[in-house]
C-alpha cells in the first residue's frame, strides 16, 4: 500500500459545456483570487522571493515541530489538507476536467486522501534535505506540466467542437495533477518520508 497522498478526479467525459469551457479563465478568476488570498504576496515573485512556491501551505513550521519536537501538529495538518484539496478542485475546473464550479468546501467531484501521518514514525532530520533530494522530481514535473498544457489546450478544442472531452487528454491530466500533489507531500508538507515515483 502506498503512503503517498492519493488523487481522485471524476472527469466527465461528455456533453460538456461549451460555453463555460470557452470563458473558463474568465469564470475561474473569483475562486481563483480566494485560493491566491492564501498565498503569500505576488510581490515575492518580482523580487525573486522563493516563499512564494510554498503557496500559503505551512510547510516551516511543520519541519520546525518534525525536527525539534518530532510531531506534526494536528492543525497544521488539517489547514494543508484542505488548501492541497481545494486547489486541486481549481486545478480541476481551470483544466476543463469538470464543469462544476470549484466549491470551497469538499465535494464529491475531486478527492484527495493524505495517508496516515505519525511523526513518530518520519524521520526527524529528512525535512532538512527533502527540497534538495526532490530537485529531479521538481524537473520531471516541469516536462509533465509541459505535456499537461498541451493535452489541456487540445481537450478546450475538443470541447468546443464536439462537446467531449478526450479520454487520454483526462487521464494525462489528472496524472499531472496527482504525480504534483505527491510531490508536494513529500517535499513540502512532509506527510511521507516515501519517495514519490516518477510516473504518472
């Protein structure tokens, strides 16, 4: 059994909207400004600030407990879930898998399931080295963001044509999304010491 945060999407294949596929970044900009609001300033990006690729998770202080106290605070815990969960429900609809509206609460359209955490059982001293030894995991991701952007601009033009989303187009996608929600686990909410495989 993998100890790796798991994934679910429920893509609807068929009878799409075209319309709301047509306009969807202008539909997504209010529940996207709400999961921005949770991150820190855009401001850090000009300035070459690298706190803002930890997107308003609490990634410091659950190391800071880990390494000193060997616990992860329950909170903690339970604020990064729900902000991983409730940008994968952005994710979803800005990506055309669903058009149902993000919701801010939990749904039944996307899902995702951390494992079991106990500190305990983590490695004190691995929250030290974690950043660097996902640095290759960081770089595959980038190339399957790459083919994720291609798969998603050819889906929008299957839409909007026939009103179907392709079935390969989803399951690329949804493996993007899943294989960045395990790396973001392991490297920054340090959930699991387990090493996130490189497929999707």
């Amino acid at each position: 059994m993998s100890n790796q945060i798991e994934t679910q999407i429920d893509v609807t294949l068929t009878e799409r909207n075209r319309v709301t596929a047509l306009f969807r970044l202008i539909l997504v900009a209010p529940i996207y400004i709400f999961t921005a609001s949770f991150a820190p300033s855009v401001a850090g990006v000009e300035s070459g600030d690298l706190s803002v690729l930890f997107a308003g998770f609490f990634a410091l202080p659950v190391a800071l407990a880990i390494v000193f106290r060997q616990i992860y605070p329950s909170y903690l815990l339970a604020f990064n879930e729900a902000l991983l969960s409730l940008q994968t429900r952005v994710d979803a609809y800005i990506l055309l898998l669903t058009d149902e509206y993000p919701s801010i609460e939990e749904n039944d359209v996307v899902s995702v399931t951390f494992p079991e955490v106990d500190a305990k059982a983590l490695n004190r001293w691995l929250p030290l080295i974690k950043w660097f030894l996902a640095i290759p995991l960081f770089i595959i991701g980038i190339v399957y963001i790459i083919y994720g952007a291609f798969l998603t601009l050819f889906a929008w033009f299957s839409i909007l044509f026939t009103g179907n989303f392709p079935e390969f187009c989803a399951e690329g996608i949804v493996g993007v999304i899943a294989y960045w929600n395990r790396v973001t686990g392991y490297a920054l909410l340090l959930v699991t010491d387990e090493y996130p495989t490189f497929s999707l």
